[in-house]
C-alpha cells in the first residue's frame, strides 16, 4: 500500500571551544515512502553519521510492516543553511595538524583551500550530537503517521472491493435464469429435429428409439453447460471475500488466493456458455475481478 510520512527534530550541539562561541544547530529530517508490492522491500538513505543505526530502523519498520516497497531517508543539515557559521579554533588546529601529517608523507599533496576547511567543518559531528535514541524514536513517530495513511488509503480500497463485490453478485444472479431457458430451448430444438427426422425415415426407425436418442442429447447438453456449481461456489468466494474486508488485518495474501478462485469460476463459466448473453457476463465478470486482482495485491 502506498503511503509517505515525515519527521524532523532539531539538536543543538554546544561545543567547548575556547572562545565560548555554539557551534551549529542541526536538524533531523526523516521520511519514510511506501509504494505497492506484494513483499516487504526495505531500502534506506542514511548519512554516514546514521548508517550504524540501519540495523535498528530496519527491525523497527519489520515489526510493523508485512507488505510493500518502503524507502527511508534521513538527511542531518543546519537549522540555519543562510548563515556562514565560523569555524571552530581547535576544529582548525587540527586540520592543520592533519594536512601537516599528511605534507610528510606527500610532499606533492595539494594544501586545503578555503572551501575545503568550511566543508570539512560543517560536516564534523559534534561531539555532544548523539542521534542513536533521537532516530528510533523519529522513525517511530513517522511509522506511526505511515500506517495512518496507509489504514486511510486501506479503508477506500475495502469501499472499491466492496462495490466490485456487489456488481459481480449482480452479474451471477443474471446468469442463473439463463440456463434452464437455454436447456428448454435445446429440449425444444432437439424435439423438432426428431420430428423432422421421423418424417424423413418414413417409420425405418422405431419412434421410441428416436425419441429417446433425442432427450438423451438434450440431457447431454444440459449436463454439458450447467453452471450452478460454478455459480455456488462464486457466491461462496465472494462471501469470504466480504467477510475479510469487515475483519480487516493482514488478509491481503488470502484475498489474492480467493480472487484466483474467482478468477477461475469465470473462466469455466465462460468455457460453458453457450449463449451471447453468457460470454458478455463471463467477460464482464473477468474485468470487475481483474480490477480487483490488481488492488488486493496492495492490501497488508
């Protein structure tokens, strides 16, 4: 099922800088994205400050999501980008430490531009900053708002089904009356036949022997597209179908069996019609089932 949320909490991380001065505020974004899948595929976007707390997410979001394909991403940026923050005096001295180690040993090695020590400040990690309880606890807030889109997008998907279900007893209750008018048709078809054909042996074949031979293949043709226990058992899958919507939980993989059923009904329906009217609501029924196949997969 589809679905997005979002959270963001702030962190001020105060360093201990000789010159009293804060460092940087910075700000925990996180969204979580769910789009239709018939399995759980989780995949995550973390900053390297949080890539050891994937394992934590990833249980947290296993715990409560069966289905889907669900994207996490994280990004951690300054309260306020506009600003140019000064760099902190001991974070300097110890990239000049590093570039002097590093010139020993590369004496060819470019020196830091400008750019570069802003960039390498910005993106330090405070000491202080410590995201291993604010994440889960992010996650959590922004599962929670997931699985509240989610349950809305679920309660209009059970509205669709249900409407599907309604148009398919429709169509089963049209089919019902068809076929003993088409059994009678043929009984009456194969009764002229054999009239005719009695006129045409002029007394060669016995009456009886005629006679019998004809209502044995109209009883043959009735057996051949009687569809009462296709539309029995219809009428049974549609009712545990409704009845798993009302109960509501994971019952998506059920549905997707039961719709397979369902399809299969329409199908021997359709391979036994032996009228127009019968092919259309075969066919009509295959559609309303086909919408419904793609939506139930969706279903958690």
């Amino acid at each position: 099922m589809t679905g997005y949320a979002s959270a963001q909490h702030g962190a001020s991380a105060t360093g201990a800088e000789t010159d009293a001065r804060a460092t940087p505020s910075r700000r925990l974004g996180l969204e979580i994205r769910s789009v239709n899948s018939r399995f759980l595929d989780l995949s995550f976007r973390l900053p390297d400050d949080l890539r050891a707390l994937e394992p934590a997410l990833r249980s947290l979001l296993t715990a409560r999501l069966k289905r889907g394909k669900v994207e996490v991403r994280a990004a951690l940026e300054s309260e306020d980008n506009n600003a140019l923050q000064d760099p902190p005096p001991r974070l300097l001295q110890r990239l000049n430490s590093i570039q002097d180690s590093v010139k020993a040993w590369l004496p060819n090695a470019a020196p830091l531009t400008v750019a570069d020590a802003l960039r390498l400040c910005a993106n330090a990690p405070s000491a202080s900053e410590d995201w291993a309880s604010a994440v889960p606890a992010l996650a959590e807030e922004a599962l929670d708002a997931l699985m509240a889109a989610r349950e809305r997008e679920g309660k209009r998907l059970a509205a669709m089904l249900q409407d599907r279900l309604k148009q398919l007893r429709a169509l089963a209750a049209q089919a019902v009356p068809m076929v003993p008018q088409l059994v009678e048709q043929q009984r009456l078809r194969f009764m002229e036949r054999w009239k005719e054909a009695m006129a045409l042996t002029d007394g060669a074949v016995a009456p009886e022997a005629a006679r019998d031979r004809a209502m044995t293949e109209a009883t043959a043709f009735a057996i051949r597209i009687d569809v009462a226990e296709e539309i029995t058992r219809l009428d049974s899958h549609l009712d545990e179908i409704e009845r798993l919507l009302k109960k509501g939980g994971e019952v998506g993989k059920r549905l997707d069996f039961l719709i397979q059923e369902l399809h299969r009904e329409a199908n021997t329906l359709g391979s036994k019609s032996a009228a127009l009217d019968l092919t259309r609501i075969s066919v009509d029924m295959k559609v309303l089932i086909e919408q419904m196949r793609e939506q139930v997969q969706n279903i958690e």
